[in-house]
C-alpha cells in the first residue's frame, strides 16, 4: 500500500502543495521551519483524521485561512481509492473516501496504515500507559475486524458504570445491565491484544538485537486486572473501592506493554540514544508483523532522521525498512546526509523533494546543489 499522490492545501505554512510521492523512498529536506515535518503532518491526518503533533485542529489551519484540505491518492494490494480530510476553524471535519463521505476515523484509519517515527514516539518508553495501548491497539485494530466495535461497547459501558458509581446509594445490582457488556467487551479486548502481543514478542525478539545490544530486555502484557482472576470477579470484589474513589479502578482501560531490562524499566536503564533505538525496534516490529498478518504494508513517516539516531543505529534502520519494502517518508535539514543512507541501494527508488517556505519541489537530478544551513 503506498500513497500516490498527496496534495496539501493550507496546511501550516504550506498554502498548496502536490507531491507524486515514489512507492518506494521519499526523502524531504529543507531547513528548520521550511514545513517538512507539516508534510508527514499531511500524511499522518490522511490516515487517523488527526495530527501526531497537536489535538487543536486550529493550530493545523494556516493562519488566516478558514480550513485545512488534504487528498490522498491511496494504491497497492488491491486497493485504489482516493481519501481526503479537511477540518474548518469550527472544528468541523469532512472525510472522504473516492468521493462519499467516510462513516468514521476508524473506516479512514482502515485505508493508509501509517507507522510514525519521531520525537512523539520516543515517548512509549517514558511516556503514560496509554500510549503502549495506543501502540498495541494500532496493531490489534488492524488485524482483529472485531476489535473496535468491541472497544466501543467497553468504553459506553465503563463510562455509564462509572458515572452511575458517582450515585450517593448506588448498589451492586444497579450495575449489572453495564456489568454485563464490560465484562463480555473486555474478555474479549484482553483476548485480542494478548494474541497479537504474543507474535508481536516473537518479531521483536527476532529483530531487537540489531537495534540495541543489552540482554533481559523483556516486553510483558499486563492486561489491566490479575491474570489469575476473572473479571467478573474483579469487578464484584472491587465494588466498593470503586465507589469510594468513583472509578472502575482495574479493565482493558489499565492495560499495559511493560519493557523491562532486568527487572527494571526500561526508561529507567537505557540511555536516551538506547531508548530511540528501541523504540524504532518496537515500531519496526509491529510494521513487520502488520504485513505478515495482513499482506498489506504499511506506510513508514520518519521524522528528522539524521538528527534522531547515530550513523550505524540509522543504517540499521534503513535496512529494515528497504528489507520490509514499505513505503517511507523521511525528512531531514541536510540533504546529502539523507541520501547517504540509501547510496548502496541502487534497486531502491529514491525521490528526493526540497521544501522551502511551505513550497515542496522535487529535487531534479542534475539540479544545482543547494546549500541548506540550519
Ligand atoms: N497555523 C499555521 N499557520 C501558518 N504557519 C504555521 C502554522 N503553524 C505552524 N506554522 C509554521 O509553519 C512552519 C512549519 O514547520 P514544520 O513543518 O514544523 O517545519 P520543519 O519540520 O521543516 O522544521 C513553521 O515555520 C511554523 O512556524
Ligand atoms: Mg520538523
């Protein structure tokens, strides 16, 4: 699956844009605030309806303008369908797909599969356990048709339970017409994401060693309620804790990835270089098993590659994701220093685009060189 085509129009700085991206490598340079990482923005709102940067859609609109508008010429494993979002200053969203409106963020993510690489995503290590769940429930969406319906039906019945556990005098019983759906929702979310943690395991393991070399590095599901103990009974024997504190203290909504490397977090153990390189092993393997599971690829956005990992860690990097042949967008200030990674392979179609003020250009071979300084 690549994107064929993406126009932009109004998008940060970028008034208008079109880029008839290669299926293959899309490098994009240009200096600090030249608009590159609004380019993968694009393609990052194309395929969740929203940014990887900020939730206030105003913030996306170029000032002075009353909407941002994004197209998205989608190919590949049986797919050709154009999608296209765009969001007013009201907050209004429209999406798209050839032409008729999309039922849904979900029905969008379901057509441009996306793995985003960047400062954001070095967060899944330190960050909260709702973004390993985001991580898990990426993967889990993908290949479980089931999964976001069943997510749903969780999240209506766990936030009735919980305003109803805000009653002075509620009992027990009053809760069991949401109890029910909790229960059956959240065995069933357990279930899913326990199955593709457990390939999920097997890839990473399979690959996390050419990314960062230290030993006990262990990814461990923790399913949001003890693994001994069936949720109905959870629920019965905690009722009264969570009416004290108002919540539904323990579900699928607790759930976590936990990365340890011996026994400890591993925030906590690897450097920050270390962390990087774990989480594109993490990022990675999730892709890998994508299309293994599905047959369908998905699309790579790599943000400020040079300035995020070192030379080898970077090669690595491109290695897998030449050896994944997935499509992959991948900005950075210098354009030599982006190109030098993919020197060596010459099978690889390599597009190259220079951003400059909100302008994108494709790079011509033969061009005069440009000097880009930071
Ligand atoms: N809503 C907006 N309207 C106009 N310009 C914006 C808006 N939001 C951000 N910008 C500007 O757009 C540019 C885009 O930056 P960005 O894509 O992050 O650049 P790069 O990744 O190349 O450093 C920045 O110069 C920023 O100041
Ligand atoms: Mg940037």
């Amino acid at each position: 699956m690549s994107l064929k085509r993406l126009a932009i129009h109004q998008l940060r700085n970028i008034e208008s844009a079109e880029l008839v991206p290669s299926p293959q490598v899309n490098l994009i340079y240009g200096k600090n605030g030249s608009g590159k990482t609004s380019i993968l923005e694009a393609i990052n709102i194309l395929s969740l309806g929203r940014s990887f940067r900020s939730h206030r859609h105003k913030a996306l609109i170029r000032q002075g303008q009353p909407g941002v508008t994004l197209f998205g010429r989608v190919s590949g494993e049986g797919t050709d369908l154009s999608i296209g979002v765009s969001r007013s200053l009201s907050g209004e969203a429209i999406l798209k797909a050839n032409g008729s409106p999309v039922g849904s963020v979900a029905e969008l993510a379901s057509y441009l599969p996306v793995q985003a690489i960047n400062s954001d995503t070095f967060s899944l290590l330190e960050g909260s356990p709702k973004v390993r769940r985001q991580y898990i429930d990426w993967l889990v969406f993908h290949v479980e048709p089931q999964f976001f319906n069943t997510w749903k039906t969780a999240q209506k019945s766990l936030k009735q339970r919980n305003s109803l556990l805000r009653h002075d005098r509620i009992r027990p019983e009053q809760l069991t017409p949401w109890d029910r759906p909790l229960i059956e929702a959240t065995e069933a979310i357990d279930t899913f994401r326990a199955g593709c943690i457990e390939q999920l395991k097997t890839v990473f393991n399979g690959l996390v060693h050419d990314f960062v070399a230290v030993d006990d590095l262990v990814l461990n599901y923790y399913r949001g309620w003890d693994r001994q103990q069936r949720y109905a009974d959870v629920l019965a024997a905690g009722f009264d804790q969570d009416r004290k504190q108002g919540f539904t203290r323990q579900g699928a909504h607790r759930a976590d990835l936990r990365i340890t490397v011996g026994g400890l977090p591993a925030a906590d153990v690897l450097s920050r270089g270390q962390q990087k390189c774990l989480v594109c092993a993490l990022k990675i393997a999730q892709g890998y098993l994508f299309s293994q599971l599905t047959g369908r690829r998905c699309v790579y956005l790599v943000d400020d590659l040079p300035s995020e990992l070192d030379g080898d860690h970077r090669a690595m990097l491109v290695e897998w994701l030449e050896r994944m042949q997935t499509q992959v967008f991948i900005t950075g200030v210098e354009k030599e220093a982006l190109e030098a990674d993919w020197l060596n392979k010459p099978e690889t179609e390599v597009k190259v685009f220079h951003v400059e003020q909100g302008k994108v250009v494709p790079f011509e071979q033969g061009q005069p060189h440009q000097q880009v300084t930071e």
